[in-house]
C-alpha cells in the first residue's frame, strides 16, 4: 500500500456555508470513501501504539471489560481483544461496523479468531451507552471527541460515566483542541494519497461558534465524494472541567503516545482519568 500526504497551494472548492452544515454532520459522514481512506491510512504500527497507551495508563486487568466508542472500523476493539480484554464497540456507521464485524470474522491467526469471540459490535449512538452493562474502562479514540457541540458531548461524557465503574479507567483522544490546532492554523488545501484513493481537504476556523470545519473531496476512479466535517474546538481545560462535571477525576494530559507532558502545540491532546 503507497502512502502519501502532502500540501498543496490550489484554490478550494466553493465553501459551504456554516449555517448550511448539520449538527449532524457525522450521521452521514462516515461511508465508504472516508472509512476506507482512513482504514489505510492508520497503519497496524500505530494501532499498536495507541493500544500500548491504553495499557500502560490504565493498568488493565486481565479479562477487563472495555468499552471502544465510537468504534469506527474497529481496530482498537480488536487489537484490544486480541490482547485478552472483552471488549464493546458502539459506532454510528453502518460501513464501518459491517467491516469490523467481517474482519473479526476472517482473521487468520488464532489469536484474531480468539479475538472475534471477544469483541461485540453494535450500532448506535454515542450518547445512548445504557443497557451495555458495566465497563472497566472506556476509549473513544481518534479525534471524535470533538464531533458533538457542548451540549452533546457533555451528554456524551455523562453516559460514559454512567458506564463505567467507579475506579474504571478512561482514555479521551483530541485532535482538535484549542491549544493544538490555533496557533499554526492556515486552513491551506491539502492533497492526501493512499494506494488509489485521492483526497482533497480545505479548512476554516468558524470563530462565531469556535469550529473547525473541513470540507473534503474523495476521488478513486469513477467514484467522486464531496462531504464536510466538523470539529469543535476547546480548550484543554474545558474539556477537563466537561470530565469532572460527568464524574471522572485524577485527568492527565499528554501530548502524545510517548507520554510526553500536553503544550502549546503539540498534535494532539489525550487525557487519561478515572471514574469517581
């Protein structure tokens, strides 16, 4: 599989309007095109370091009940339940469940297939966890954090708080966090390539309503996808204080997978806590 992704200075298509996006962007969002480019894009390298994470953060229990949400394609689900943890993936996307759901079915080594007796996916909103059971832990890898407004992802932090035990672990991924992506922020296009899936983005800062908005273009052959995302940004200690409200304590930040100290700058934002 090639892998490319560069920057490019080309004029962007016509921008859509922000009161013309849906609060529910995400419901539609995440079909093939999309699924499949990001599919190949996160390599088995980096799901084994974002799993190494989770461990050794967490302190994981053998046979811990995991929540994965949302759960997109699964792959921390099942690298998760190849490691011996029971684990519930919940994700909105019609295609991406489907493909997680046949990959734990045609996984070749015997640990995959131990796995698939592991790993349970199901359909659903984020917000809406009850009837689940009770987790250990939970994860919500991958930057989705930010997809809801504050009022959903204050819904969504308190559903998860509702399912995880009381001493569970808890670990939250951001990509667009205030102190990440504001002090470089050009929104300049950019032209991303993976074997024969072509992708085109643009992005803008929404200051009205503090949003990062992303419009993109997918190409692989005959197959054209115009589609726009949403990313709400927040500040690192907003998104703390949305933790501590729903019930988690003892948050810490890191600025990456190394474990490295959270700063001004840093990629991306992971935040590790504890279920009061």
């Amino acid at each position: 599989m090639s892998k490319n992704t560069s920057s490019v200075h080309t004029s962007s298509a016509a921008e859509v309007p922000a009161t013309d996006i849906s609060p529910t962007w995400y419901a539609t969002f995440f079909t093939y095109l999309p699924n499949e480019f990001w599919r190949r894009v996160a390599t088995p390298e980096w799901t084994v370091a974002e799993v190494d994470f989770v461990e050794s953060r967490l302190g994981l229990r053998a046979g811990a009940r995991i929540l994965d949400v949302p759960c997109g394609s699964g792959r921390h689900s099942l690298a998760l339940a190849a490691r011996g943890y029971r684990v519930t993936g919940v994700d909105l996307s019609a295609e991406a469940l489907e493909h997680a759901r046949r990959t734990a079915a045609s996984a070749p080594a015997a640990a995959s297939a131990a796995a698939g007796d592991a790993v349970t996916f199901v359909h659903g909103d984020m917000r809406e966890l009850a009837g689940l059971g009770v987790f250990d832990a939970a994860v919500c890898l991958g930057n989705s954090f930010g997809y809801l407004d504050t009022a959903g992802t204050r819904a969504f932090a308190r559903a998860l708080a509702a399912v995880v035990r009381p001493g569970g672990g808890l670990v939250i991924d951001v990509g667009a966090a205030a102190e990440s992506i504001l002090p470089d922020f050009t929104g300049q296009v950019r032209r991303m390539t993976t074997g024969d899936i072509v992708v085109e983005m643009s992005g803008r800062y929404d200051v009205a309503d503090s949003r990062q908005i992303s419009q993109y273009r997918f190409v692989q052959g005959a197959q054209e996808l115009r589609t726009t995302a949403v990313h709400h940004v927040r500040t690192s200690g907003h998104i703390g204080e949305l933790l501590d409200e729903a019930g988690f304590t003892d948050l810490r930040r890191y600025g990456g997978l190394d474990g490295a100290a959270y700063t001004v700058g840093a990629p991306r934002l992971l935040v590790t806590a504890r279920r009061r």
